[in-house]
C-alpha cells in the first residue's frame, strides 16, 4: 500500500532532476513526466530551468505543450550536435530535398526525350506540339529543369506547321494576309 501511495504522489521529471518538492501548481508537472527525466535534463542543461518556468509561465495554457516540445526537440539536437542543433538538421533535410528534386527533373526530362522520340515519322504532330502553347510548355518545362530556357530535346524529324493567322503582327504594315481585318467600300470592319 505504502508504494503505490508514494508512486502516485512521485514528483515530475524536472522536480526530481532538480531535487526539490513537486506542489500541485508546479508548471513543469504537466509537461516533464516522471517516467521522461531525460527530456527535462536536456532542456534544463541548454536552456536552464528558471528561464523555461518563465517561458510557461508567459505562455498561455493552451500554447505550452508546443513550447515544451519545441523545446525538448531544440535541446536533444544540440545536445547531439552542439556547433549547429536543429539548424544542422534542417540543412541535412533540404540538402536531402534538392537533391531528390534534380533527380525528379532529371528523369521527367528522360521521360519527356523517350516520349518525343517514340513518335514514329510518318504520325502527324500532336496538337501540343505543334500549338504555340505548346512551344511554350516546352520552354517553361526545359526552363524549369535548369536548361535555362535552350531546347529540351532535338526533334528534326517532327515538322512544325506555320504560325496561325492570328499570331501575325498587325502593326508591322503587312495585312494582307490577315483575314479577320475585311473592310467593307465605307471604311466599316465587319467581323468574320
């Protein structure tokens, strides 16, 4: 009887690691469990206990579990890494990511090249292709990989028809081959 008693009323973590009385308010009994004294020993040795009872105590209710976690996870990186912390962590993860993201365009690019290649001589051109929106998904696709805009792919066999009618420049004096500017004897356009 008398262990289960004095199980129930053990102090928190940080009471224990400190060596005094755990009270009923104590602001770090919620957040440092007895069963995790590691957790506080890491925080109290990067942070200090009295700075982290004024952080809780500044928050409010509803915010100090995040902080005590943010905390916890702050303290076990420098802990293990105490030139860089978490910060040497975040850096091996992004280093991870762009890595990983040039890999992902490298093969989108070999995709895209077996794909163009796969199309046999005598098939006409597929309409993206051969639009100029097309043309421009190209461009933005080979930008985006890092090819700097230059062409994805060398294709001599696909032939590219003739810009559309509606892509000549109006302003360059030359409408004679523009058939959506037809005036009519009084000067009126009419449309088609």
């Amino acid at each position: 009887m008398a262990s289960s008693s004095s199980s129930s009323n053990s102090p928190c973590a940080a009471c224990k690691f400190l060596r005094r009385k755990c009270i009923p308010g104590c602001i770090f009994a919620p957040y440092f469990p007895p069963e995790e004294p590691h957790k506080f020993a890491n925080v109290h040795k990067i942070f200090g206990a009295s700075n982290v009872a004024k952080l809780l105590n500044e928050l409010l209710p509803h915010q100090r579990e995040d902080a005590v976690n943010s905390l916890a996870y702050e303290a076990e990186a420098r802990v293990k890494d105490p030139v860089y912390g978490c910060v040497g962590a975040i850096s091996v993860l992004q280093r991870q990511v762009q890595r990983l993201q040039k890999e992902l365009d490298a093969a989108n690019a070999d995709l895209l090249r077996y794909a163009c290649n796969d199309i046999p001589l005598g098939l006409p051109v597929p309409p993206t292709m051969a639009s100029p929106m097309g043309a421009y998904r190209r461009t933005e696709f080979s930008r985006r990989i890092g090819n700097r805009g230059g062409p994805l792919f060398q294709a001599p066999a696909l032939a590219v028809p003739s810009p559309p009618p509606w892509s000549t420049d109006i302003f360059s004096g030359d409408h004679s081959n523009n058939p959506v500017e037809d005036t009519d004897q009084t000067g009126d356009e009419s449309s088609i």
